[in-house]
C-alpha cells in the first residue's frame, strides 16, 4: 500500500513530455508573433528617426543660409564712365553670390564672396554653399566672371530642392536679382521635395540688413557725379521669420 502511494506522489513531480511539448509550442508561437511585430515596426522607428535627425539638418542649414544672406555688404563694383557703381550681388532662382565679411575659425579681417546654390554631382542636384576671398575686380568684368569660390560645404541633399526669390522695399518678389541699383530688402528661400513639389514648413525669408555703402562711401549718380550715401541700415526693414 505504502508503494503504490508513493508511485502516486512521485507521478504528481515535473512536467510530462507532452505538457513539455505544447509549452515549447506555444512559446514558439509567441516568440513568432513578436518576430513578426518587431520585423513591421522596426523599419518604421528607424524611418521616424532619420527623418527627424534630417529635418533637424535641414533646419541648420537654413538659420546659416538665412544669417548669411542678412548678413550681405553693400560692396560696389568696377563702372565705365557716366555709369552708377551697383552692389556686388547675383540672385538667381537657384544660386546667390554676395560679398559678406570674412566668418569662420581661421577668418581673418576682410570680406568674403559667397555662393549659396546648386552644384550637379553625378545625377544629383545638391545646395553648396562655397566662399572665396575678396578681391577688387578689373573693370569690365562680373563678379560672376571673376570669382571662383572654393571650400564648398553641401547644405541641402536631395530629395530637398532650394530655391531663392528677391524683393525690394515694394515687397514684390521675383525670381533674380541682377544689376541692380541696391541690395533686395528681403530674400525667401524656399524648400521643397523635388519629386511632389510640397513647400515644407522649414522655408523662411530674411532681410538683408545693409542697404546702402558704408560710411564714406559714393555712389555715382546717373549724370556721373558723386553723391554721398547713407550708411544707416533700413530700421523698417522685417525681422526674420517663418513663412
């Protein structure tokens, strides 16, 4: 008697193979399904991630290009006899060159010319921004002509596209800047997706905050004389924003 109670007992201990069977089973199952999830979800975290750590690039980019932009000289250039001297400054839709002062790390005093725009890099359109030192230039020639910007730094990659429009005191915008008696009060740059078009948010305007030569400096007016100018900033000029 006592033996059969004790075989009893001892069958009551541990699993049995089958019981073992469907719990392996089901962990199987269980682990599958997550498998599953994570394999769904994963990609979409890691989608998330790139694209904020992106627009947070995207967002740099554009407070440089904006502090660059305002910060735009009134420098004149080489005029023939009779002519207006007009600011050394080329706004297209997709490129802008200007004359700043010199900024950086190993910067020393002068001023800097600078390009912001597009450059083709094999099948790609990418947003450089690229800079050279400042130099008088020969009569009869552009600052376009002449000066062969160097140390590029890329700003904007596809599928980001950045384009540039132009307004004087008016506040009429338009595609380009060229020869013209003064600097644009205020610049766009505006951002999209190449392939949709859609604006993004991060497209802002900045004023340029120099609109005349500096202190000392002449002009020439249309009859050939010299005529002082101010060197006062435009106090009504906007302030940066968002648009």
């Amino acid at each position: 008697m006592s033996s059969r109670q004790h075989d009893q007992r001892g069958g009551e201990q541990g699993f049995t193979l089958i019981e073992t069977l469907v719990a392996l089973a089901l962990t199987g199952l269980v682990l599958s399904a997550l498998a599953t999830i994570t394999a769904q979800w994963l990609p979409n975290w890691n989608h998330g991630i790139d694209r904020i750590q992106r627009s947070e690039l995207v967002g740099i980019a554009m407070q440089r290009m904006a502090a660059d932009l305002a910060a735009a000289e009134f420098v004149t250039g080489p005029a023939a006899d009779g002519e207006r001297r007009k600011p050394l400054f080329d706004g297209s839709a997709f490129s802008v060159t200007f004359v700043r002062t010199a900024v950086g790390p190993n910067a020393g005093p002068g001023l800097d010319v600078v390009r912001i725009g597009e450059t083709a890099d094999h099948d790609r359109l990418l947003t450089v921004r690229s800079r050279a030192s400042f130099t008088p230039l020969p009569a009869g020639t552009s600052l376009l002509e002449q000066v062969h910007p160097g140390d590029p730094v890329v700003l904007l990659t596809p599928p980001m596209r950045l384009s540039f429009a132009y307004a004087g005191p008016d506040r009429v915008f338009h595609d380009n800047w060229h020869d013209n008696d003064r600097l644009p009060a205020i610049i766009r740059l505006t951002v999209r997706e190449a392939g949709s078009e859609r604006i993004l948010a991060i497209s802002t305007a900045t004023p340029v905050h120099v609109d005349a030569p500096a202190a000392g400096a002449s002009t020439d007016d249309a009859n050939g004389k010299k005529a002082p100018t101010d060197s006062k900033p435009n106090a009504a000029q906007p302030q940066q924003k968002e648009l």
